[in-house]
C-alpha cells in the first residue's frame, strides 16, 4: 500500500503559459518519485528552469533535459531508478542519431545517497545535484550541456528556497486549487531504519516571512487548499511576527488569516512534536482539516525503542486522546513497518492491537527494508521475507477494514467538499472530503475550485458518491 510514495509525475508542470512563452525553448522532462517533497521539490526545479528557458514537456522523447527526481527510502524505490535509466539510455542514443543532444540528470534523494556512485552504475547520467542544491541547478545543467560531469550533493551553507524563484502565478493556476508548501527540511531524529536524515540533512526551518509570502502567493493565484510539508513539519520552529519563538500551532493561526486559504493540511508529523499549540490549532480552526498523519511505526515497545522512536505505544494512545478531546471528529492516518530485525510474533500483536485500538481512517504500510549506512541494516536478528509478507498483509487487510468502515460511517452525513478536477467519467467532478477522500460529485454542483455542500449516498474503498445539498 504505497499511496502516499507517488510513483510517477512525469511532467507534472507543464503550463500552456510556459509553452506559449517560449516556443523555440528547450524541453525539460521531470520524473518524481518519492514523497510529496519530491512533488514540491520538482514544481520549484521546473520553476527554475523555465526562467532560463526551459519549458515543461510530458514526452520524454521531446525533452533536451530528463530529471528524475528520486526516492531512497526503500530498496525498491531506488532501483527503479537505475531501470529507468536504462530506458533513458536508449533514448538519448536515438536522440543523438538524430543529432539532438540530451542531458540527463538525477535529484532527489538518491542522488544525495549515492552521488557519484550513479555515474559509475549508470554512464548515461551527466548530473546528480541533492536537494539541498536545486538553487544551482540552472548553473550545473548549463556545465552539463558543455559536456561536464557534475556531481553537487554537499549540504548548502545558503538557504535554497531563498534563491529559488518563488513559484510562477501561471504555474500554479496549472496545477490546480490545491498546493504544496514545503515549510521544513531535514530530521534530526535518527529511527534506525530511516535514511532521510542522511538524504535531507538535519532540520531546517523556512523563516515565517518566507511561507507567509508564498501562501499569500498561492492564493492570489486560486489556490484554496495549503498542505505544509516536512520531513518533520511539526519540528518547525521559527521567530514570529510577535517575536516569540513560534512553533507549527502558532505558524497554523498566522496562516489561517489569509483571505482565500479555506483548508490547511500538513504532513508528516512526528509523535513527539505535538505541542500544545498544535492540538490547540485543531481544536480553535475551522479551516485546519481534521486529518492527521501520525506515524506511529509499530505497536510494540521493544521494537519503537530498538528504532529509537523515544516513545511508547501508550504515549502514542494518550496523545491521541489528548488530540481527539480537541477536535472529536480527526480521523487518524499512520505508516507502519512490519518486519524490522527482531519482530516477534507478539510484537506484531502489539501493533495489530495499536491498530484497532487507535482506529485509523487510512494508513501506510511497508516490509522493512534494510537501508545501506543505517544502524537497523546491521541488526542480526533480520525478519526473513515470507514471514514479512504475513504479517503485511495481516496488517493491510485490518487497515483496508478500518478504512472501510470509516467511510460507511459517513453515508448520510452532510461535508463540505473542495472540488478539485474533472471526474473520469462525463458529468462529474472530483472533490476533496476533510478527511483527503476523493469524492465523487454531479458536475453541475459547482465550479473547479469552489467548495459545496454535499450529502454522502454511497462509500467505496477509495471514493465516496454524494448529492449535493441546497
Ligand atoms: N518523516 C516521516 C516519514 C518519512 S518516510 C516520519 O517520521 O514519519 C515515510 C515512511 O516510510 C515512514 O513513516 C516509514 O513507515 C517508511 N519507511 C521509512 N524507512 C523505511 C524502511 N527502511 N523500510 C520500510 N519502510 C520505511
Ligand atoms: Fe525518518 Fe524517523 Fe526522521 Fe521520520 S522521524 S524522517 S522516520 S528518521
Ligand atoms: Fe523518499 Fe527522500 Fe521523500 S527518501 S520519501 S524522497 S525524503
């Protein structure tokens, strides 16, 4: 079940403004995989790039520059990188028969893992730059295309979102009502199967003016639904326009007050950073939706301390009360790892009874991957493969259950609903329920952007069917 690592937007920003300004320009092809991060992260590459003339393509055969933008966090996702690039070799052969030239660049968190490593594996590759250096990218790809190698993966002293141009207005009517606002990098928590801290570096907030400015931007431009992203979002922390020192909660307050911004999302959050400010930003504002991706990991203790989550299921159990007494009607989201070295059988009852008691209205879940340079990697005790798929899809189908039965629960019930994009079939729209399900809406209930008043007449696993309400 990996919704939430998007597999492939290719050319997620290509903008009839940007073709219609530029149509002699070179074409740029980006590939995300990974997390909503990437997603973002790709937006503002492309941003970049079309301010030096660059303009988005979704036929990678077209393009002049392929990035993929890429994914470390399990073995998997990392691969299909280097299958990828096979294909692109091929391409960029063809496309130099024809006397066309093609640079070809890896971002993303791969690239930060395995820097150079990738020109080695694969020699089709002319740049690999990490996150923390997109800033430079127009630089590097303009030495790439005078047949440079480059490799950029050292952490940035200066702050790229900074030097990155805000996002294009045109841009972000083309991409829709809803956006990413990337508000922090980077964790400082070390879990021992995680290699984000070694990809994205250490925590690092963006200053209140600089998401202040952005969100106001995304407004102006049509957006009406904000989800703040971070490694750790809830570890944001910054100086606010009062002077204190703000945490995510009060940051939430400031960014409510913006005409036009109807719903705030933020992912993900750590257990640990739910400060008394957040769950007062759930109970005080309408327009914080009451959604809340929590991982938890595991239910059992030994193993959350053998991951160094610094928790325990009950501290996890309280906080959920604590946050449920704010805002009765949250539903809870989660990701879980089944399979980390030394999972009994009753640690995984432990996380199976986490689960039902928690109730979550949707959730992740992964087979443990063991990650090169992370201490869970070098644990002994490793959880053979056919045992992993057991307890996954134990785990899935009491999720799929919950997920399910939480749906059910809202035939009937009246929600406001954003209307998001045109539904596959004729007649419809697809918009969006406070708790992020899809919901499926008769076209003539309203306009893309707006947000109606719905009735739910029917559930299914993944979208729920409504009528309008007058
Ligand atoms: N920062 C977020 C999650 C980042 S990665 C957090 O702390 O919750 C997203 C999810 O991928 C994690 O929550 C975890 O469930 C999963 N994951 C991370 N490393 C993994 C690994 N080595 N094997 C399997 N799943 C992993
Ligand atoms: Fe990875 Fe843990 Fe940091 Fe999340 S908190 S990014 S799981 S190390
Ligand atoms: Fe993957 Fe990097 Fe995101 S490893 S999940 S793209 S932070």
């Amino acid at each position: 079940m990996e919704q939430n690592i998007t597999p492939e937007i290719g050319a997620s920003d290509m903008t009839e403004a940007a073709r219609a300004a530029q149509p002699e320009g070179k074409k740029v092809f980006v590939k995300t995989y990974g997390c909503q991060m990437n997603v973002y992260d790709s937006q503002r590459m492309s941003d970049a790039l079309a301010a030096d003339g660059y303009q988005p393509t979704d036929k990678i055969e077209d393009a002049d520059l392929v990035l993929l933008n890429t994914c470390h966090i399990r073995e998997k996702a990392a691969e299909k990188v280097y299958s990828e690039l096979g294909r692109i070799r091929q391409l960029k052969e063809e496309r130099g028969r024809d006397g066309r030239e093609t640079v070809v660049g890896v971002t993303g968190c791969v690239a930060q893992a395995e820097g150079r490593e990738i020109l080695r594996r694969a020699p089709v590759v002319d740049l690999v730059i990490g996150p923390q250096t997109y800033h430079r990218l127009p630089n590097v790809v303009q030495r790439a295309r005078g047949g440079e190698k480059i490799v950029e993966t050292e952490y940035a002293i200066e702050d790229k979102f900074e030097h990155l141009p805000a996002p294009r207005r045109s841009a972000v009517r083309s991409r829709g009502v809803t956006a990413f606002l990337t508000v922090q990098e980077g964790c400082d928590k070390f879990c021992t199967f995680c290699v984000v801290p070694y990809t994205r570096g250490s925590e690092v907030s963006r200053p209140v003016a600089q998401i202040v400015a952005e969100a106001e931007r995304l407004a102006e431009a049509g957006v009406r639904e904000v989800t703040l992203l971070g490694q750790n979002v809830n570890a944001w922390h910054g100086e606010g326009a009062d002077g204190r020192e703000w945490g995510l909660g009060e940051l939430l307050f400031r960014l409510a007050e913006i005409p036009g911004l109807d719903r705030l999302r933020y992912t993900t959050s750590h257990p640990r950073d739910m400060d008394d400010a957040l769950i007062a930003a759930h109970r005080d504002l309408a327009n914080l939706m009451p959604y809340l991706h929590l991982p938890v990991q595991s239910g059992s203790d030994r193993i959350l301390k053998a991951m160094n989550r610094k928790h325990t299921g009950d501290d996890y159990r309280r906080l959920i009360e604590r946050i449920r007494e704010a805002r009765p009607d949250i539903a809870m989201s989660g990701d879980f790892i089944v399979g980390f070295p030394g999972e009994t059988d009753a640690d995984f009852a432990d996380t199976m009874q986490l689960v039902r008691d928690v109730g979550y209205a949707q959730a992740f879940s992964f087979k443990y991957s063991p990650r090169p340079g992370t201490p869970g990697a070098d644990l002994g005790s490793q959880v053979p493969e056919n045992v992993k798929d057991e307890r996954l899809q134990a785990l899935q189908a009491l999720l799929v259950e919950q997920q399910r039965a939480f749906a059910a629960s809202l035939i009937g019930q009246t929600m406001d609903v954003l209307l998001e994009k045109p539904g596959r079939q004729p007649g419809q729209r697809v918009g969006r329920s406070p708790w992020l399900q899809p919901v499926i809406v008769d076209e003539n209930a309203g306009e893309i952007g707006d947000i109606i008043r719905v009735r739910i007449t029917e559930a299914g696993t993944n979208s729920l069917f409504s009528e309008p309400v007058s």
